[in-house]
C-alpha cells in the first residue's frame, strides 16, 4: 500500500514512521510512505497556506489553492487512484471496521487539516472525512498517524510472526480477556488457575466469558452494538 500524507508539518510523520513495525514493513516494500508539505503548492513569498474567514470569527481557514494543487499534484503522481481522506473533527468517528476497510485499498492519500479548518471547497476532493473523536486537536497529524497505525497493522506482512490481528479487541466488538506471563505469583496476586491448567477448551471459555464480563463492566456501548 502506498500512502501520501499532505500536511504542514512534514516533520511530524518522518521519525515516527521508521520506527518499529511500520519502519519494517516500509523496509520490506509492504508499505510505502510519501510526506508532502502543502507549502510546496503556494504561490507567494510567505508561502501562504491560510487565510482569515469571510464573514469574520476567530482563527484562520485553510486556503483552497494550495489544497487543490496539491491534492491533484499528488494523485498524479502513481497510476493508482488513492482514497482521498481529509482528517476533520466534522469527520465520520474512526473505529475498527473502517481501518478493515481502508487496509483492502493499494492507495491512501491523508490529508491534514491546520487552523479553523479547510475553506469548505476543498472537501470537493475528499472520499472520505474521519474524525478520531470527540475532542479537539490542534491539527490532523496526530489523528493521519492514528489512521496509519490502525489500517496498516491489518495489511498482511505487518504484524510481526505469530501475532493476529484477529483475536484482538473490537475486531469481534469485544474487549480483550486479561492476559498473564511469569512470574506465576506476584506480590501475593495469582495467575488464575485455569490459565495453568493445560485445558485449553476451558482456557477458551474461560477467555470468552472474561471478555464478555469486561466489555460489560467497562464498555457496555459496545455489547448493544451503538459503536458499528
Ligand atoms: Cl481528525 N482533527 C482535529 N483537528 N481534531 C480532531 C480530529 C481531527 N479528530 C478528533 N479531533
């Protein structure tokens, strides 16, 4: 999968994206990064990329020109047509399903918004518009490199040797069992028994249960299904 990230703040994705499995997977061809700074589509000496709002307020609004130019710019860049997805607050809320979607596609290109927002005409080039949440950030870096990070783990050849991404939280819409390694007694709390037993039929059911009893007890929007 290729994807193009088009931000004002390159810099932001360099070192993270190098390291630990997605460095590896970049390594190994499965993933291919390509960073743009939309400064590099502006016109003018400051290399403007914002502007006030018309009808006035607070803050300032992504200029149109520059996205436009450089969105196009970027797309022709590789035969294969990317899905364009602009980071937003007003954006869809990102959960697990759609990173399933994403993951089946050879080509992402993520547009990050800064300031207020994107001058309302650039949103003509986006697919999608995800939202990592309810709360706000000062621009969609943080929420591009959340969208990597949770599509690009399910491409198969990411995940290290002997890890699913099957068995995990959400992707059954439920939470994760309690997980154990050595030492088998710790300041006076125990591994439970059952995990020792060698019964892996019971360890099953055992997990299952757990899980249905956390999700329950600490999620329980997800049990009636109100996150899909
Ligand atoms: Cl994608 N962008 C910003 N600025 N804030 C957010 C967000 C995105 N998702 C949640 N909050």
């Amino acid at each position: 999968m290729r994807i193009d990230v088009l931000t004002i703040f390159p810099e932001f994705f360099e070192p993270t994206l190098g390291i630990s499995l997605l460095g590896k997977a970049q390594n190994n061809g499965v993933l291919e990064f390509v960073i743009h700074d939309l400064r590099d589509w502006t016109s003018d000496p400051h290399r403007t990329v914002d502007d006030e709002p018309y009808g006035g307020g607070p803050g300032m609004v992504m200029k149109v020109e520059p996205l436009s130019e450089a969105i196009e710019a970027i797309i022709a860049l590789d035969p294969r047509k990317p899905e364009v997805i602009f980071l937003a607050p007003i954006g869809i809320p990102f959960k697990q399903p759609i990173a399933h979607e994403l993951a089946h596609l050879d080509r992402l290109l993520l547009v990050c918004g800064r300031y207020e927002g994107f001058d309302e005409r650039a949103f003509t080039y986006a697919d999608r518009i995800i939202s990592i949440g309810d709360y706000v950030l000062n621009g969609g870096e943080v929420a591009a490199l959340v969208v990597i990070e949770a599509t690009a783990r399910l491409i198969e050849g990411v995940l290290g040797h002997g890890q699913s991404a099957l068995e995990e939280s959400f992707s059954d819409g439920l939470l994760e069992y309690p997980h154990y390694t050595r030492p088998s007694s710790f300041r006076g709390e125990d591994v439970p028994g059952i995990l020792l037993s060698g019964n892996h039929k019971e360890i099953d059911r055992w997990r299952l249960e757990q899980s249905r009893a956390r999700t329950a007890r600490l999620r329980p929007d997800l049990l009636k299904g109100e996150n899909r």
